[in-house]
C-alpha cells in the first residue's frame, strides 16, 4: 500500500465556509485563470514552455486540474475552449463541478459582487445547501444615505442586523473593518463616533475609526444576543486592505473583552500570512474558530505548506475549511480538490511519523472538511436560506 493511500478524503463532503456568489455573465466574459492581466505588452519575449504572462502557481495547478478534468492536454488554449464550451449549459456545468468534489454546502456573503445577487437563483444554479453571512458594512454605507442624525443611524443599524439575525439561513455577521480602517479595535465610544457621522455621510469609504469601531461592537452584541457567529475578515485580501493592521493579532483585546466571552467569532481567511496567529489565538480563546479559505486555492502549493503551520497549535476542532471562491465555479472546484490533495499528504506524513494511526488522521480530514462546521454552527444547520 502507498503512503497516499493511508488517508483518502475523495469520498468526503466538503462544505465551504467562506465564499462569494458568482453570475453567468461573469463565467463567459472572464476565464477561471482571472487573475491573468487582460491586455499583455506587445514588446512582452515569450519563450517556448513558458507559463501564461502574468500567471501564477494556482493558475499553473487549475490548467493541470481542470486539464484532467476534461481529459484534454495541460495547455491553456485546449483548456479554455473545452471549459467555454461547456459554459453553454452554466448550470449543468456548475453543478458537475460541485458534484464532483462532493461540495454540498456553501457560506456565502453576498455583500460581494455588488449589486447583491439573488441567493435562489444562486442555490438554483449550483445545486448545493446555502447559508448566509450578512455584511454590515453595506447596512452603514446604506443607512448613511437616508438618515440625517447619529442617532438614527445607530438606531436604525441596530435595528437592521438584529432584524437579519432571525432570518432563516443567516448564520452570523460579517465585517470587512480591515478594508475600512483596521483590525486593532477600541473599546465603545459613542461620542467619537457621532463626532464622525458627518464625515462617513460625505465618504462611504473614510476612515472613521471610532465610528466603524463602535458599528462592530454592536454587530458583537447583537450576535450574542441571538446566539450566533460573528465573522471578521483577518489577514490580505483584496489591495485595499490596511495590511499593517490586518493581523488577527491586533483583535486580540477585543475577543478578549469579558462583554464577548461568550460570543462565537469566526476569523475568515486565517488571518493569512500570518496563520500561525490565527492558529495560536484560536487555541487560547474557546468560542474563536478559523478557516483556510483565500489562502487555499490562492496560495497554490503553499496550502500543503500552510496546512502543517495552521496545526502546529490549532486544536483540530478549530478549523474549518474554506475557499474565498469570488467569480467562477471553477475556484469552489479547485478549493476543494486541492484541499483534499495538499491534506491528505499532510496527514500521511502524520501517519508516516507515528503521531496517529490511520483512522484518527482520516477523522482529522473530515473534521475540517465538514464536521466542524456542523459542530459549531448546529443550531442553524437546517435553517439552509435555500
């Protein structure tokens, strides 16, 4: 028997919880390799062999995937004529893709792309269970518009995450703070915050760090209070983020606060580059949880790499897998079977080393796969929005 066969994860569920939807439009006016600039220099050398310009590893892996995929030869030509013919049935094709990967679940925030997409058309179109993180920065940007006072601002922003908290389907919140300002959040003052209103009401995106600050602690009380998840974006993404302050080590007084201590917090991303924070933060703070999505697909190869990091002090029920898949099926597709791949060798090695035998390391897969996810967020599991 070869090493990789001790651990297969094939046959495994996944259920993805961090992604965005993605349109039709989308699938045919862009390719799955959408990180490849659109326009190349007509001076650009190329050489025979030599990767797509402007590619990168997680390109080079999705063109080997998806080439084995279509049973076709590895180059990018072949690749997407095969993958742009089959577009012309999207949604058989989308949900192929989910099938065979066995994703059966996605946690979408649907405050990216905008504007917001319908979430049955979206479950219609891949055919998986939907759950719902709902942004808050969108409400703050929206309510800025239509109300004249602080007052009412806060009053009605209140009003409306509490409101979408019992919906059906919506798991928790979400924040992107470390887009807008930053990760190192201070404790609740009002009065700098009002100071601030009339600035954010000329700007959606100003700064406006008390004001933002304070937002996010009434989204931490308002989960509470209804017993669910709030989810903060931690680590890079998109340019841009206030990378100086985007380590999750910079929440650490705020999950810390006694106000939170029995508020579930989901860190999305890892906090990635810098995991092994997100991994120690979550094995000293009992209700915080993180996932490996971004990081995995994009980082291509590395997520083998990073797998190892996240559980050199993540207890194996903190973690939960993820993609951060933004435009195209083709991401959700590859987060899961390089997941799989990158984790399966890692958890032979595990094996290889006599740290555990083969059915706990299989147990392990499957726990990060789908099972923790079922764990934490139990109570709305069958609350799927569609």
């Amino acid at each position: 028997m070869s090493n990789l066969s001790k651990v297969s994860l094939a046959h495994c569920q996944a259920i993805d919880v961090h992604a965005h939807p993605f349109t039709p439009e989308e699938f045919v006016r862009k390719l799955s390799i959408s990180v490849i600039p659109q326009d190349i220099a007509s001076t650009y050398i190329s050489t025979p062999n030599q990767p797509f310009p402007g590619s990168n590893m997680w390109v080079q892996i999705l063109i080997q995937r998806l080439a084995r995929y279509f049973d076709i030869k590895p180059q990018i030509e072949e690749v997407v004529a095969q993958r742009n013919a089959r577009a012309g049935d999207y949604a058989k094709y989308t949900r192929e893709l989910f099938k065979d990967v066995k994703l059966t679940g996605i946690v979408a925030d649907f405050g990216y792309p905008t504007p917001m997409l319908s979430k049955k058309e979206y479950g219609e179109l891949c055919g998986a269970r939907l759950w719902e993180v709902y942004r808050i920065e969108p409400v703050m940007v929206r309510l800025r518009q239509t109300c004249a006072s602080y007052g009412e601002f806060q009053e009605q922003y209140r009003a409306d995450v509490a409101q979408a908290l019992k919906r059906e389907g919506v798991l928790g919140l979400k924040s992107i703070i470390a887009y807008r300002s930053e990760l190192e959040i201070g404790p609740m003052n009002e009065a700098a915050a009002a100071e601030q209103y009339a600035e954010f009401q000329l700007h959606e995106r100003a700064k406006a760090k008390e004001l933002r600050d304070f937002c996010l602690h009434i989204a931490l009380e308002e989960c509470t209070k209804a017993g669910k998840v709030m989810h903060i974006h931690t680590g890079i993404g998109d340019g841009d983020v206030i990378l100086p302050k985007a380590s999750p080590s910079f929440l650490l007084d705020l999950l810390r606060d006694p106000q939170y201590r029995e508020t579930k917090v989901h860190l999305v991303h890892g906090g990635y580059p810098w995991v092994e924070e997100a991994a120690f933060i979550v094995s000293i703070l009992p209700n915080v949880y993180m996932d490996i999505s971004l990081q995995n697909p994009f980082s291509g190869h590395g997520v083998e790499r990073i797998l190892s990091q996240v559980f050199e002090f993540a207890p194996f029920d903190k973690v939960m897998y993820g993609s951060d898949a933004f435009t195209l099926p083709e991401m959700n597709w590859l987060g899961v079977h390089l997941f799989k791949e990158c984790f399966e060798r890692v958890l032979t090695s595990w094996i290889d080393r006599e740290y555990m035998d083969a059915a706990m390391a299989q147990a392990i897969g499957e726990m990060v796969l789908y099972r923790n996810f079922e764990n934490v967020y139990q109570k709305q599991l069958k609350e799927a929005c569609v």
